[in-house]
C-alpha cells in the first residue's frame, strides 16, 4: 500500500473512532455538535496555513465544504441519533459505491467490473457484522445516512475534478470554516444547544474537533489529491468495522461467528479492490490529463 492510500485509510480509522466518543461523551444535539467539531478543528490548520482562498474559488470553496463537512456533519449525527450505530455503518459504507459511480459522469472514469465486486463483497461484510435482524429503522434516520454517504462521495469526487487553489492545509482549513458557519446558523434556527454541557462533553468536543477532524480530514484530502477518490473511497468500509472493534473493547460485546465472517470480508472487499486499482493506475493514468498542484479545472 503506498502513502496516499495508507494516510486515506488512517483517517478512516480515526473516523471509526467518532462513534464511541458521540456515544459515550457528547449531548445528544446533532447540528451543535456539528458546528463545534467544524469550527475547532478549523482553528488549528488556520493557524498553520494563514492564507485565504482566491477569489474567484470561493463559489466552489462553499459547495466543497457543504459536501464535505457541513452537510455531512449534521446529517451522519441525525443518523446516529435516529439509528442503532451499527445500522448507521451499513448506510455509511455505500459511500465508496457511490463514488465509483460518481466519477464516470463527472469525471469520465469507467468503473470495472472487479471494484464494483470488491465494493458488494465489502458491504457485504460490513452489514454481517453490523446488522441485527429485526431492527426497526426511523426512515428520517435512513434517509440522513444515505444523504450523508453520497454528500461526502460526491464531495470527494469533486474535490479531485476542481483541483486545490492553495495549500493542502489551507484547502481543509476553509472547508471547515464554510461548515462551521452553516452549522452554526443551522443550530440556531432548529433551537439546538444543549442545555448543560458537563466537563466529559467538553473533552469530547476536544477529541472530536482536533484528532478526529483536523487530523483525519487533511489526511483524506491528501489521500484524493494523490490517489483519485475512486482510489480511496473503498477505505469508507473501514469506518464500521473500527468503531464495532471499538464497542467490542469498551462495552465488552463479544462478535459472533456471523460477525467474525464480516470483518473477514470487508478486509477481502480492500485487498480485492487495491489489487483491481493496481492493474488499471498505469492506463488510467494515460487516459487522465495531469494537472499542476495548484490547478482548477472548471
């Protein structure tokens, strides 16, 4: 696995670490959470880069941090609210089906026959280890996940088709500033902040701003800018199985036989899928037009 895949699988992991800490530490207000999590772990990466984005990218600057951040922050804690956290999983990991399907228009990468396999392959181990029969699903919460799954696809795909118009860091810095302003507009017109916030919320708000979201989202940018997100998108199904490992640790559920066979296939769906790239990088890479660093394709 070369560095750009292993920083975009090493922000999923840090990802699957959300779902313990919104459960165990945060208050139960999705659009708050949100805009705190945007705005705290755009501070440090503002810091760091101290550049303000052209001009003429601002359009595309806003729809990017909507996708990416904004829309996708409120949406996947609505799920997670509404939504045993293991079905919110199965949702999420339609994300990398959704982006293999999302280049082809807007991109004009055909996808191949063996990635969409290794994607059904890999779903299909995320919903063995994660769904339970019988689970009655809250259809606000079922179209949230969704919604958050393809807004981050099509974010990402985006993300690599327009190209970046300054610094990788400053790129993901104003990203999270458009959301922190959505997010915070958001909980003022839906009336919610929470009432009280303990000292454990105020940590957890910590965590999830700084290690679960400057890190892993400038992780994943640079994941796309050196892969393609078709490329990476696949490391989506990590997310599920880290934050089931995770509950399995903290909350003592012990994995069934079932469950075991999951994470089994979710691994088998990644290693199918890096293979697939592998043998298709050198002609696509013959098909695609190379693009500076800096450069913006409209």
């Amino acid at each position: 696995m070369n560095s750009h895949k292993l920083e975009a699988a090493s922000a999923c992991i840090l990802w699957g670490f959300s779902y313990i800490v919104a459960t165990t530490m945060l208050p139960h207000n999705p659009w708050f959470i949100g805009a705190v999590r945007a705005a705290g772990g755009a501070l440090p990466l503002l810091l760091i880069a101290r550049e303000l984005p052209p001009v003429r990218f601002w359009p595309k600057l806003i729809v990017l941090g909507t996708l990416n951040t904004g829309l996708f922050f409120g949406l996947v804690f609505i799920a997670a609210l509404r939504l045993p956290g293991g079905v919110a999983a199965v949702f999420q990991a339609l994300g990398p089906l959704f982006s293999i399907m999302l280049v082809w228009p807007l991109l004009w990468h055909r996808p191949t026959g063996m990635k969409i396999l290794s994607l059904a392959v890999g779903i299909v181990g995320v919903a063995f280890v994660v769904l339970k029969g019988g689970t009655a699903l809250d259809m606000t919460g079922v179209l949230a996940a969704l919604g958050s799954a393809f807004s981050v696809a099509l974010g990402g795909v985006l993300v690599q088709r327009w190209g970046q118009p300054m610094s990788l860091t400053g790129f993901t810095a104003w990203q999270l500033v458009v959301a922190g302003i959505e997010l915070a507009l958001a909980t003022a017109f839906f009336g919610d902040m929470p009432g009280t916030i303990t000292s454990i919320n105020v940590l957890g708000l910590a965590i999830m701003a700084l290690a679960l979201t400057s890190l892993p989202f400038f992780l994943w940018f640079k994941g796309i800018h050196g892969e393609g997100a078709a490329s990476v998108a696949p490391f989506f199904l990590l997310i599920p199985i880290v934050a089931f490992a995770l509950d399995a640790i903290v909350k003592g559920v012990v994995p069934s036989p079932l469950q075991a066979l999951g994470v089994v296939l979710v691994i088998a769906g990644l290693i199918l899928n890096i293979v697939a790239a592998g043998g298709t990088t050198r002609r696509a890479k013959v098909q695609e037009v190379e693009l500076p660093e800096h450069a913006v394709v409209d």
